[in-house]
C-alpha cells in the first residue's frame, strides 16, 4: 500500500514512507520465542484517505515472515486510491465496518468478520461503505515494498492484466473445523494446501478461533511453521511451560517461533476471539500436541 509522509523529515520517517519502519512496538517473553506486538501510532497512506499500522514486516526484521500484516483505518466517505500490487497477493479481514472493494472489473461489499483475497496485480480500492470507520488486517504475500506498488500516472504505464477475481469468504465458521481444547472452537478460514477448491495466491493459512472464559487450547507446538495470534475481541492468554505468560488484549498481536511450545487460554469474564495466521500454511501434521 502507498504511505505518504512528508519529505522533510528524519531518515526514520524516510524509511517509514517507503513501507520499511513503523512504530509497532514489541515486548518478548524471557524464552524469545514468543513476542507481543502492538500497533504503534502509525502514519497516513494515499494522501491522508487512510492510516496503517504495522505490525509485521520489514519494521520487524527480528521477526522472519514470508508477508507483511497491519491495521488499516478508513474514515466514513475515504478510500484507498486505485493501485495495483504487483506480483504480491493482498488478504483484507474486516474487523469493524464495512468496506467496498473494487477488484478490476468486479465489486464486493463485505462486512465484520468477512475476508476477502485480492490476486496478484489486480488494479484496486477499498472504501468505508455506510457511515462508520473501516478497520481491517492487511496481508501482502510476499512482503510489501515500495517497488510493488503502482499508482497515480504510474498506471497508465502498465499493460491492463487479465481481470482478477476476488475470492470472498462471508463467515469464518463455514470453514473447517478442528478440536484442541476445551471451550474453545477453531475453524480454518483459508488454506491453500487443505482448501485447493479456494485457488488461493498466499502461502499462508488464516484460522478463526472463538474462546468462551476459562477456555483454553492443548499446549503444542508447531513444526517448522511459525504463528501470529491477532486478537479480535477479548484478551487471550499465550503460556509456556516455563510459566510465561504474554497477555495479548484486543488489537494486538503475538508471533511465536517454530517449534515454540504454547497454549492459550482465556482467563477473561468475556467470550475473546483471535485470527491465528500460520507460515508456512498449517497442515495436520505440522501441530504437535505436548504434555
């Protein structure tokens, strides 16, 4: 996505222009294999129309990723202007809001809770449909950079490609889903090695999960795949058997290594739901249960 800040400014806020800082925050658990990540203030994106706060990619570098992901703000009546990302998938999650998504020649309107995977290339915008804010988690598959982003008078100097088509996933209990705790259900939303039928261009797996209070899922860990756990709603509790404990609230975020043994739990009064985005993408095999 295109991040616009002033030219007159120091070499950081240079850096954070072309998408390689950001002042996501991180604090790691004495094990360094678990880090909590918070949004920081982050910093307008075309022409002030939107906000963007990272939360993983090159502003991470301790942290490796086959993608970068962060929080996108749209105010009531903005949108992002038509670019187009080249080479690179781009995953939109609703997580307040409603958003209209223009894909080439195609327009879907999604709401809280849906995902929506733009291909690679496609020219596109998101606005805030209706009267309230948009807010939404941005993958790009690979990495974005400064390179990959075409837009303004830039446009005119690309050949139009093949109409890409938006794959729409509407509930994210429609998908599979899988038993490893108490209280708690976890459905896979998109796979591109267990859901093929989806013709997905990532090589990352999202999954939804839904913990009530006292909920919890078995201790595990995950062969040669790491896991980033964005909290949705709640606040979910990621242990070790070490005994550390990273408290991840609502908005925020913890990447945990491969191989890491964790579970999580919700030791909240309320329900708390997560997205768990694993790379590679999660398979069966990949989960060992421990303990």
């Amino acid at each position: 996505m295109h991040r616009v800040v002033s030219l007159i400014v120091i070499v950081t806020l240079l850096l954070l222009s072309a998408g390689c800082l950001s002042e996501s925050s991180h604090t790691a658990t004495e094990n360094e294999g678990i880090y909590l990540l918070s949004p920081g203030e982050g910093f307008p994106i075309f022409d002030g129309q939107g906000h963007y706060a990272g939360l993983i990619g090159e502003e991470t570098p301790h942290i490796p990723a086959n993608y970068s992901l962060g929080l996108v703000t749209v105010g009531p009546g903005n949108a992002t202007a038509p670019h187009r990302l080249m080479e690179t998938s781009e995953m939109v999650c609703i997580i307040d809001g409603r958003a209209e998504i223009q894909c080439d020649n195609a327009t879907v309107e999604v709401r809280e809770g849906e995902v929506v995977v733009l291909p690679p290339g496609v020219l596109q915008s998101i606005s805030a449909a209706g009267n309230t804010t948009l807010r939404y988690i941005d993958v790009i598959d690979p990495p974005f950079s400064q390179e990959v982003e075409i837009s303004g008078g830039e446009l005119a100097d690309i050949s139009a490609a093949p109409d890409g088509v938006p794959v729409v996933i509407p509930d994210p209990r429609e998908g599979i889903e899988w038993d490893i705790g108490s209280d708690m259900v976890i459905y896979t939303v998109a796979n591109p090695v267990l859901m093929p039928e989806q013709d997905l261009p990532i090589t990352y797996s999202v999954a939804y999960a839904a913990l009530l209070p006292g909920g919890s899922a078995d201790s595990n860990r995950l062969t040669g795949a790491s896991e980033l756990i964005y909290v949705t709603a709640g606040t979910i509790e990621v242990f070790t058997p070490e005994g550390d404990v990273t408290t991840v609230p609502a908005g925020s975020a913890a990447w945990v290594a491969p191989g890491q043994v964790k579970g999580y739990r919700n030791a909240g009064a309320v329900n708390a739901t997560m997205l768990s985005f694993v790379d590679p993408a999660w398979t069966p095999e990949r989960t060992v249960t421990v303990g």
